[in-house]
C-alpha cells in the first residue's frame, strides 16, 4: 500500500465516506416497468456507534428500504494465524484470548481442547469441572453483553446499564479467580492455570439468586416493553433450512428451531453429568435470538450450581506435561459450544513446538455471512438489529 | 489558588461575590472538566472502556461523556488494535474533529502494538504512528480506573496551554515524557 | 456416531469412496483427487453431512492440502474431506453450490493463500484491503513491515 492508498478508503461500490452520510452516488435505476427508481448508497463506516465494533456494511437503500446490505470485514485482521505459526503451544493462549475478547475463557478451552487431542494428554477431572463453571459464567458475562447492546441499539440505554450487574459481578469473580478483568489466560492444555481461592465457590452459591432476580428484571424492563416487541419481531428471519445450510450454529441457528446444540448433542467434557435445557426458537427473528440468548443465562446458571455441588479435590493440571509441548506430526480439530456458536480450532503439527498451522473456525464469522440476506427488504434502522442480533465480535470474525 | 476554592470563598465573603482570575485558568477549568469523548473502539479495551462508562466506574462524573460524532467531542479515545485497513479511517475521523482536540491511546495495542508487536503484517505499532497521543495508558486491557487517571492526566496537560498563541506554561510532570511519533526518543 | 460405524455407513452407500477413507487417530479423512472434490462432497451431503463447518489450507511445500471439515447432526459425526492442489496451478472447485456456506470461507482461502475457486459468485479479497499483493499464510511470504520475534526457545 503506498502514500496515497492511505488517504482514502476506497470500495466496490465507489468512493465513499467513512463516518458522515454523504450522498456520493446517485444511481438511476430503471424497474421493470419502466418507472425509474432512485438509489443511495449509503456507507454505515467502520466507526459506528453500535458497539459491535468494526464492520463497515455498504447498504444500497430505496428510501428507507434496505435493497442491498454488504458488510466488508477485515478491520481488526491482525494475523493471528500467522503470529501463532512462531510461537510455542502454551504461548499461543493469550492470543486465542484476544479473538472473542468477549468470552476469552471458552476460547482458550477449544484451543486447550485442540492441544490436547493432538498431543495425547488427558486433563484431570477436576479441571474439567473448573473449566465448565468458568465457561459458563463467561457464557453469562457474554450473552449479558449481547442483550445489552441488543437493548442499547433499539434505544434502551437504561437496559444496557442494567444488563452489566451481572457482568460486571461475573468480572469480579473472574478477577478474584485469575487476576485479569477481561483476557484471563486461563484454560491451558492439560489443565488450568490457578485454584480457586478460598470462599469462591460459597461466594458463587450465594450470588446466584440475586443473579436471577436481576435477570428478570432485565426481562420486565427489556422484553416486557412493547416497543421491545415491535422493534424485534419479525426483523431477521431466518428459515432452518438457511441455517443449516450457511453453517450457522449457536442462538443465531437455535433461534430458527435447529436443536443443536454441541453440549447436548456432540457432547464433550463433563457435560453428559448435569441437567440442562437447550432453548429453541420457533420464528428465526431478532426476538427469538435474543430470548435464546436470555434462557440460556438461566441454564447455565443451573449447570453452574450442578457443577459446584460435584466437584471434588484434586489436581488441576496434567502430570508430566513439559513446558515445551511437541506433539506426534499430524493434525487434529477440536470444538466446544460458544456463546455464538461451534468455535473450533484445528491444529497441524509437525513434531515441533511451534504449530505449523492454526485456523479458528469462528463461529462469529460464518453468522456474520447472513447479514446480506437477512437484511434485505427491512429499514435502515433494522439493520443495526439485525447486525445485533447476529451477535459478531469482530475479533473473533476478523483474526 | 484553585478556581474552585476561588469560587467558593467569594460566595461565603462579604466582599461583593468578585473573583480575580486569569482567562488561562478559566479556560483551562471548563476545558478540563467537560472533555467529551470520541471512542475509538476496535477492540478487547473497547469493552473496558463501554464498562468505564457504566454504573460501576462512571465516567460520567468527570465529566468525559461518550459521543459517537467526531464533530461534538474534545478527545479521541483509541482503545484497541488499529491495523493497516482501519488506518485511514481512524485518520479521517481525526481530521474532523474540531479544535482544541487531543488523544489518548488506551491499551498496550494502541501504545505500540503491544502482543501482536511481533510477527503481524497488517498491525499498525501503535496509534502514535499516525495520530499525535497526548496520554498513553499502558495496559492488556487496562483497568477503567487507570482510564479515569488518564483523564486527570490529561487535564494537567491541558493545564500547560495557553489561549494566547504562542504562549506555553511550563508544569513539572511526575513521569518523564516520550518523545511524540518518535520511536526510543528522549524527553526534551 | 462411533468411527468404525460411520466407516461401515460409508462403505455400504458408497463403494467407489471406500479405499479413500482412513481413521487417523480417530478422525475419518477422505483422501480424493482435485478433480474428483465436488463428486465427492455431493456424496457425503446425500449420506448425511448437512453441514460444512470449515474450509481451510494447509502449506505443505510443493502443494497445498486443502481441507474441508464436514459435521452431520443426524449421525452426530465429523470428517475431514481433504485434497492436494499442486502449487504452481492453485485452482480448485467451488463447493458454493453444495453449501452457501462455503461462500466466505473460500474467499478467506483466496486472501490467504491465493488458491483460486472455479464456479464462485464474488472472488475477491476479504480479510485484507482490495489492493494486498501477496498471500500472508504462505510459508515464503516476505514482507520488510514484519518484525520478526527473535527466537530464543
């Protein structure tokens, strides 16, 4: 890229602005029958205030109606793939943390997941029960985001403020637990890094009918609203067919009636022992997405007290594993079920300590994918919830 | 004398309610106190700077505000990664922004590319390569306390500005500070 | 689904497909040429794999090995669908009229690696800016912004 190249972002579809919505492109189109219509192009820019984070979509819109949605991605492609190619298995961790930032704890766990099958190691059952209470609690802290800025983008403010009493207590667990407030390094291959302090499991127990009780306010307040309802009804439909087909998976799936979900059925972990419910929608809108999103913090609550009951002392890291961990040559993929979906991560090896390849399958991204065909035919005003809805973090779609 | 306690020794005297300032430190008190903020989030310190905002540590009370519009706010936060592709556009934003602005750089990836330093095609080593950052806060992510510090910070910096070009005061800071855009430069 | 299982599933439907499969410590991965991948991958959707999870390659030298990682929510099983694509003629066929989904993942392959797909609706860059030259993933890509870690293990 030279000098020049830095000036101005240029796009298939003309020259556009990044923030202000410039009409640069008027084109006159001609319908069948014969009537022209008026075209805009209008560039939602990378820096938006929905706080998804960086996505530009280039929206051809017809008055208000959206005609064409394409979002162009790339802005956070910091070369993880490539970085972790010249770094060893247990560095490789806190980059995985940077990819979903918004649930670092679970994606640690696949790449943990994927170490582990290619070298062999067994984790100790403690450590497994330690790695599905902190998946879970983060699965709370991410959905809690996710409904949030849902109720944030459709002008709720008071919502997003009051989604963030559970995360922010979830934080603070997390920070009692491994230090770090957001990217915590904690699940690694053969094990976790830390015990749990003392207290931390009886701190937990004692939250979680508070937990619930905030969560069902935020559900009186949100969902209860009718001007929830009406904003998030009928936007974003997406047909079971079309999920299964563009590789959707998650809330984003199970909101169109897909049961499938990888605790339940591709089940991995200690997740065969506990009790749990899968919520599944049955009109694949934006409304069905978010109450997903909203049930599953109920169940995962119920898996975290199911789980502080069975566990058991005992150690939490594998014996023997070096520090240098070099792997038989060969490959292996491995996958958990997200807040957003399958993550997995296939590794390749070839016998040294480095990986010779890494590749995140993002859930994120291949959501992200039915952004053009669900927001055709809404207003631009639906797009930020559709975009929403589909719940991407661009670091996890971008790398 | 701070202009606040200025303030508040005229309204308890008996002398009239007159105070005596200079139009620097009136400046300096409203600029400070009223920064309006630009988030430039990309991303993981994005969500520590949406949850500096929030209930818990609120922003708010210092007076810095999140605005979405590059036109109506005092300081760019860039809080994450910027890399090759997002350049031009967090440069754009920048350009049109009014003056007096300034920049604060949140997070080791915006300081200097912080984790992915090393080996990454695409990151750009820190915003200072194309903004110039008046306040680095180092950090992976740094906690929202350390965001609100930057904001005081900030205010003693703006604290040295003068309304009357050409005019600079000179204020002892506590830390010795990075030469701006210069890479391993000195302090001068 | 055990493997051996899904090996037996296999062997009864698709006879021809059967000396291509091999369990590599416990995956299945079916081994096909280049000029066979779209035959192939119809088979495998109609015995049951509904879902394409990832398209991804690998550098291996003188070829690139593509894999494609295939899931059936009704067996309940996973399998890799792998190929070489000789390096100095990187073109493959589009798997985007079997599943839509494998649209955005070949246009990252595409980005990354310059493997061109024949039959694709939009092949362009995706993850790096329109006017990239080079291909990051690929073992010889040289690029003087790099900053190499210095090796120290």
């Amino acid at each position: 890229m030279n000098a020049s190249s830095i000036d101005r972002i240029t796009s298939d579809a003309g020259e556009v602005d990044a923030v202000t919505l410039k009409i640069t492109e008027r084109t006159k189109k001609i319908a069948t029958d014969g009537t022209p219509v008026d075209e805009l192009v209008v560039n939602v820019g990378p820096s938006h205030p929905s706080t998804h984070g960086v996505c530009r979509v280039i929206t051809h819109v017809d008055g208000e109606i959206v005609t064409k949605a394409e979002p162009v991605i790339g802005y956070l492609h910091r070369g993880v793939e490539k970085i972790a190619e010249n770094r060893t298995y247990l560095q490789v961790v806190p980059l995985t943390d940077r990819l979903d930032y918004v649930g670092s704890m679970y994606t640690n766990w696949a790449y943990s997941r994927s170490v582990e099958r290619l070298a062999g190691i067994r984790v100790p059952e403690r450590a497994e029960y330690l790695r599905v209470i902190t998946c879970e609690m983060q699965r709370m802290a991410s959905h809690m985001m996710s409904l949030g800025s849902t109720s944030g983008d459709s002008g709720a403010t008071t919502a997003f403020i009051y989604s963030f009493d559970i995360r922010e207590r979830v934080i603070e667990f997390f920070e009692d637990l491994c230090g770090s407030r957001l990217t915590y390094n904690y699940v690694r291959p053969g094990g976790v890094s830390m015990e749990v302090p003392d207290g931390w499991f009886d701190d937990i127990l004692a939250w979680l009918p508070i937990a619930r009780q905030s969560l069902s306010e935020l559900d009186r307040l949100f969902f209860g609203n009718h001007i929830a309802r009406g904003r998030l009804k009928g936007i974003g439909v997406l047909s079971a067919e079309d999920a299964v087909s563009w590789g959707a998976s998650g809330p984003v799936a199970r909101g169109s009636g897909v049961n499938w979900d990888l605790r339940k059925h591709d089940t991995y972990s200690v997740y065969p022992r506990f009790d749990f419910d899968v919520p599944i929608g049955s009109n694949g809108d934006a409304y069905d997405r978010a109450r997903c999103r909203l049930f599953e913090v109920y169940e995962s609550m119920r898996i975290i007290e199911q789980a502080i009951e069975q566990i058991e002392p005992g150690p939490i890291k594998a014996d023997g594993i070096p520090r240098l961990i070099a792997p038989r040559p060969g490959d292996a993929y491995d996958h958990i079920e997200s807040a957003r979906g399958s993550l997995g991560v296939y590794l390749v090896s070839d016998g040294s300590p480095r990986p010779y390849r890494m590749k995140v399958r993002s859930p994120a991204f291949c959501n992200l994918a039915l952004l053009p065909m669900l927001a055709e035919g809404h207003t631009l005003s639906d797009l930020v919830i559709v975009l929403g809805s589909l719940d991407p973090v661009f670091g996890e779609v971008d790398r | 004398m701070a202009l606040v306690d200025k303030l508040g020794a005229a309204l308890d005297s008996s002398g009239g309610g007159i105070i005596l300032t200079t139009v620097d430190s009136l400046a300096d008190w409203a600029r400070g106190k009223s920064l309006w903020s630009m988030p430039m989030g990309t991303a993981c310190c994005a969500m520590e700077l949406i949850a500096g905002s929030f209930s818990k540590f609120d922003f708010d009370r210092h007076g810095t505000f999140p605005r979405p519009d590059p036109r109506h706010v005092d300081v760019m936060i860039v809080a994450g990664t910027i890399t090759r592709k997002m350049a031009p556009a967090v440069k754009r934003i920048y350009e049109q922004m009014a003056e007096p602005k300034w920049v604060i750089a949140m997070g080791n990836c915006a300081v200097s590319g912080g984790i992915f330093y090393y080996d990454s095609y695409s990151v750009i080593r820190g915003v200072d390569e194309i903004l110039p950052v008046d306040v680095y806060i180092a950090g992976c992510p740094p906690r929202p306390e350390s965001m609100q510090d930057a904001v005081f910070q900030l205010r003693e910096k703006i604290a040295t500005e003068s309304i009357a070009p050409g005019k600079k005061r000179e204020v002892e800071f506590s830390l010795p500070m990075p030469g701006a855009g210069v890479r391993g430069g000195d302090a001068e | 689904m055990k493997i051996n299982e899904l090996r037996e599933h296999l062997c009864a439907q698709y006879p021809d497909l059967c000396p291509l499969f091999s369990i590599e410590f416990g995956d299945g991965v079916l081994l096909v040429e280049c000029g066979q991948l779209l035959g192939a991958a119809s088979d495998l959707r109609d015995l049951g794999f509904d879902r394409l999870g990832m398209v991804t390659a690998v550098d291996r030298g003188e070829t690139f090995e593509m894999v494609y990682r295939l899931t059936s929510r009704s067996m309940s099983a996973g399998i890799f669908l792998k190929c070489e694509v000789p390096r100095d003629n990187p073109v493959i066929q589009s798997l985007t009229s079997l599943w839509p989904a494998a649209n955005w993942h070949e246009r990252e392959v595409y980005d990354m690696f310059g493997i061109e797909f024949e039959g694709h609706p939009d092949m362009r860059r995706i993850l790096l800016p329109p006017e990239w030259e080079g291909y990051p993933l690929r073992k010889d890509y040289e690029d003087e912004r790099i900053i190499h870690r210095p090796d120290y293990i």
